[in-house]
C-alpha cells in the first residue's frame, strides 16, 4: 500500500476510515434504494398496500436513488485502489449500474403516479436493483480469503440491503398507518418479521466474514479488535439498538398501536443508518489491515 507506507499503522487505520467513508455512504445508500424496493415489491405482492402509499414511497426511493448517484459521481470507488485489492471494472461499473437504477426509479415513480404500474414496470425496477447489488458484490469480491467467503460477502450484500430495506419501509409504512389507521396491520407485521430476520442473520454472519477477509488472521475477534470504537458502534447501531426497537415493535402493531410502533421503528431506522455505514467502514479496515 504505497499511499500509506510512512504512516503509523494508529493512523493508516484512520486514513482507511477517511478516505473510503465515500465510498461506504454510497453503499449504504444503494443498498437501501435496492433492498427498500425490494421490500415494498415482496409486501405488494403479499397484499394490503394501498396505491397513495405506493405513490409515496416510490418517490421517496427515487430520491434517494439519485441522492446515491450523485455520491458515486463524486467519489468513484476506483479512487480507492491503493487501500483495498477491489475488482476495479466491476468498481467501476458502480457508476453505470447506479445510473440504470436512477433511470428505472424514475420511469417506474412515472408510471406509478399515472396509474398502478404493471408488472413489467416492478420486473424491470427489481431487477437493476439485483444488477447493482450483484455489481457491489463483484467489486468487493477479491477482498474475500477463499470462495466461501466470497460468497458470504455476497450475502452479507444482500442482508445490508435487506436490513437497511425493511427498516426503511416499516417506518415509512408506519406514519402512513397514522393518515389510513383502519388498514390491515398484516404488511407491517411482514415489515418488522424481515427486519428482525436479518438484523439476527446478519449479527452472525459479519463477524464471520471478517475473520474469512484475505488478510485476516482467522481469528473470529482479531477484526473487532483492528478498531474496538467502530466494532462497539457497529454492535449498538445494526444489533442491539435495532433488534430491541424492532422486537418491541412486534406486539404493539400486533396490538394495532401503530403509533408506538412507528416510533420504535423510527428509533431502530435511526441507530440502523449509521451502524450500517460503521459496519461498512470496519469492513474496509479489516479488509485493509
């Protein structure tokens, strides 16, 4: 690593944390465009979303779509080719893939505020988000020690977008109980049920693809240990704080109190975000060290 070769090893793990912090905001915020759509498409399918909210949502994820766009375009990943060993055209192609998503967000918010969109409208939308979550894996593909691992990379991939998907939906579908309160609670019980799922999936599995990482020691704890702040972050903010928020959650819309259970998924968004983006950052320094 030439750009950090005069550095203390103290500070090189700073330099990781400043320089790919760009990079991981764009990943959390494709992951939660991707894995948000995701998600409102599996609870349409299962019934009980009216079209208002449908509506609302879309447009919503059409924000932040572009939001993450404009990210990307700011700080492209290939930058980081000094710090991490990523696959650089996949890396590069996050560009691109990010800009199909923007452009598939954007026909489909059209098509939704005309009319219910069609099937091929919802086809065409999910499948740019698997095409950039595919892209995210493939770049941070190398960083794996074995084809095991590059595959658990690949699902923790996709348990980020799922996490950060759900927890963004349910909030969202949340406040709109509070205009619509009549309607049926069964959405936003499948809402919390994914997101406690993978917050449960994903607190086993990352740790594990820490330890598989190609420069890492196989010790499950040695990773957690390269930045203790950001492994005690990452505890509180995608595990503990979420899966407590989200598991209170559970009874009191089973209750139809969907006002406390907009609130406690409004808190476990909220510790959600950033322990998403610290996970990511632990990540690169573990990959880096």
């Amino acid at each position: 690593m030439p750009l950090l070769d005069s550095v203390p090893i103290t500070s090189c793990r700073e330099c990781v944390v400043q320089l790919t912090l760009p990079l991981a905001l764009f990943l959390m915020l494709a992951e939660l465009t991707a894995g948000g759509m995701a998600t409102v498409a599996y609870l349409r399918l299962t019934g009980g979303l009216t079209h208002g909210f449908l509506k609302f949502v879309t447009v919503t994820y059409a924000i932040l779509g572009i939001l993450a766009f404009l990210v990307i375009v700011a700080g492209p990943p290939g930058l980081h080719d000094q710090l991490l060993s990523v696959n650089q055209p996949a890396a590069s192609a996050l560009v691109f893939l990010q800009g199909v998503l923007v452009v598939a967000l954007i026909a489909h918010t059209v098509v939704i505020w005309r009319r219910d969109a069609s099937p091929l409208s919802w086809a065409l939308t999910l499948f740019a988000s698997v095409l950039l979550l595919a892209g995210i894996a493939a770049a941070l593909w190398p960083l794996a020690g074995s084809l095991l691992n590059g595959a658990a990379i690949a699902l923790v991939v996709v348990l980020s977008a799922t996490v950060l998907g759900a927890a963004t939906t349910g909030m969202l579908l949340g406040h709109w109980y509070l205009v619509t309160p009549a309607l049926s609670n069964r959405p936003l019980l499948r809402a919390i049920g994914v997101l406690l799922v993978s917050l449960v999936l994903q607190a086993v599995l990352f740790p594990l693809t820490l330890r598989g990482l190609a420069h890492g020691s196989g010790s499950l704890t040695h990773p957690l240990t390269l930045s203790p702040v950001l492994s005690v972050l990452w505890a509180l903010g995608a595990v503990f704080l979420p899966l407590v928020a989200a598991g209170l959650a559970w009874p009191t819309c089973r209750l139809r109190s969907f006002m406390s259970t907009t609130g406690l998924l409004y808190l476990a968004m909220i510790a959600i975000l950033p322990g998403q983006l610290l996970g990511q950052l632990l990540f690169f320094v573990a990959a880096s060290a």
